[in-house]
C-alpha cells in the first residue's frame, strides 16, 4: 500500500517535493499544508488534495503516514513539534530548526517518544558524494589532509521578494546554504571541531550576511576552507558544477571541492582523481596518474524520498538522524557566533 505523505510549505522545494510524490510508485501526496493565501488553495487544488492551514488539523483529520516540512526556518520547531507529539515521521528540510537549543528539544523529544525523524540533508543520497566517500575511505589519496570548498552563486531579486524571510535573522546563506556544505564537510572529512569565519553584508546590505569566509578544524587533524557567497557571479557551487539539478546553468569544469591527501586528491564533483602510482615517490617533481571516476547522476531528492519511503517502512533507519542535523546545526551556528565575535568558536 502506498504511504501517504503530507507536504508542509509549497516554497520552491516544497514543490519539488510535491513533484517527486506524485510520480513516485510507493506514495501519494496526502495533503498540503499552507498560510491561507489563494495560491496555495489553488497549488491543492490543482493536486487533487485537501488543502489546510493548521497541521494538527491536517493529521486528525487525514490519514497520514509522515510528513515533509519545507515550510521557512523559524516554521520548523513548531511544525516538527506536531508531527512528533502525534507520532507521525517527519522529514524536516534543513537546517531542523532555526536554533541549536530548538535542535536540541526537538532531538529529545523524538527520542523520547520513539518517533522517527530525519532531516533533508539531500545531497547525503548524492551518487557523488557516495562515490567520493567510497574513494576517500579506500585510501586511495592516503590520509587526508585538508578539504577546500566553495559556494558562489548569484541569487536574483526574486528569490528574495518570494521569501522575505530570507533577508533576516533565521535566513541567509549560512542556514540556509552552507548548512548542506557542512553535512558534506563531515561526511567526507569526520566531526568538525573548531570554528573561524570573516563574514560581510555589504553588496545586499541585509540583516543577514551574503559573504562568508571559513576555516574549518576537524577533530581527526584535518584543515577546511570555505568560501560562501550569495551575491558573488560565479559558478563554483554545487549546484551549477554537479549536474544533479537541470533548474541550474552546468558547469562541469569546475569543482566545488577538493579533498587532498598523503598521496593524492579528489576534485568534486567532477570526480577527477590524482594519485601517485604505489611504486613511485609521493612528491612535488613525481607526476600524477589521473582517472576521472565514472558516477550515474541521479537526483538525491529522489533519493532522500525514496529512504524516507524506506523508513516509514521500517525497512531503514534515518540515514541523516535528528541528532545528524543537530551538528549541522550546531557547525552553521558557529560560523556565524565566529563571524559575528571575531574568534575561534570550538564546539
């Protein structure tokens, strides 16, 4: 039988969620979950489902197997909330809440209650990012050194005037963009531990920041550098280098990481792999061998539905958990503790 999921804020993701349900084989969109306006009743409409303005409402009265929140940040906290006090599974669009003390309860309580949270860290489903783990855990580079990073990207006014939350305290690029870097940064790196960052608002003059530099500590000796910028004309982002998502411009000749090791390098997501051959000198005057590692790009949101499937199944457990989101939560709230203080934040 098909799993019944209800979608709360038909945002730009939340539509894509939206999209990926109905042409999904193993669920069907329950019901959608909105502010009273005349474009969301007419989103509803257009889906054949019942449309409300209150969750709780929405849960009593519908037959729903879990819940996908995509609703803004300060939003989540309250939603997730329902949704747990109900026993109902929620996928939560990151970050799970707008602060870590929110995380915090929030974590507690789905403990507490044995209710099954995840939260939308996406690119987690990444063929990429499966492959380039698979690669760094072989030890095909040695042991890694350090991880170089970048998010620049353009956002258009629309984007803004679409979501004015995004222009104050809960929005930005720190929650909201760089908080998938840092899923990725662990991933592929471990736990990070200490925190330095430089940020400015000066081209969108916004009460949240647009630019952003970071250096990154990892616990196991690892070194991170990132540079995130919403206002900046470039391409060195995820989205326009990966492939995954056609709504982007693609520019596969660039990279949005490289992972460096002992005894070579991994650029992402191109998958371009540098290592020295075993019986040669690891050094500077040694040439590389190069091979481009072959991945199938698919769209991690698919993905991520299709876990969330799982666990509503019982079949999984979250892949990214409450308490995974929570230390996503916990780095992005420290860069901007960082950027604001001018010190290294350790966590």
């Amino acid at each position: 039988m098909k799993k019944r999921i209800a979608v709360v804020g038909p945002g730009l993701i939340g539509r894509e969620h939206v999209k990926l349900i109905q042409a999904s084989q193993r669920c069907e969109l329950a019901a959608i979950v909105a502010p009273d306006k005349a474009i969301h009743k007419n989103y509803a409409k257009e889906n054949n489902v019942s449309f409300y303005t209150d969750l709780k409402q929405c849960l009593t009265l519908e037959k729903v197997d879990g819940v996908i929140i995509a609703s803004p940040n300060r939003h989540h906290f309250e939603q997730a909330n329902v949704c747990i006090d109900m026993g109902v599974a929620v996928l939560i669009e990151k970050p799970m809440t707008a602060t870590v003390g929110e995380g915090v309860e929030l974590a507690d309580k789905a403990r507490a209650l044995h209710v099954k949270v995840l939260v939308g860290h996406h690119r987690t489903y990444s063929p990429i990012m499966v492959k380039a783990r698979e690669i760094i855990q072989s030890g095909k580079i040695g042991k890694v050194v350090s991880i170089m990073g970048s998010a620049q990207f353009y956002k258009p006014k629309k984007y803004f005037e679409m979501g004015a939350w995004r222009m104050v305290k809960g929005g930005g690029p720190i929650l909201i963009n760089l908080i998938h870097e840092v899923g990725n940064f662990r991933s592929l790196c471990g736990d990070i531990g200490a925190v330095q960052a430089m940020a400015s608002s000066e081209v969108r003059q916004f009460e949240v920041e647009d630019t952003v530099a970071i250096n990154f500590g990892f616990k196991n000796g690892v070194v991170g550098t990132f540079l995130l910028s919403d206002t900046a004309a470039s391409c060195r982002s995820w989205e326009q280098t990966s492939g995954e998502n056609p709504s982007y411009a693609s520019y596969p000749q660039d990279e949005a990481y490289l992972v460096s090791g002992t005894l070579g390098s991994l650029s992402i997501p191109s998958m371009l792999l540098r290592y020295y051959s075993p019986n040669t000198e690891a050094s500077w005057w040694t040439p590389f061998e190069e091979m481009v590692i072959p991945v199938e790009r698919t769209n991690p949101l698919a993905g991520q539905l299709s876990h969330f499937i799982d666990v509503l199944e019982g079949t999984a457990n979250a892949q990214v958990s409450a308490q995974d989101g929570l230390q996503n939560l916990l780095v992005t709230e420290a860069v901007s503790e960082a950027a604001r203080d001018g010190k290294t934040i350790y966590l």
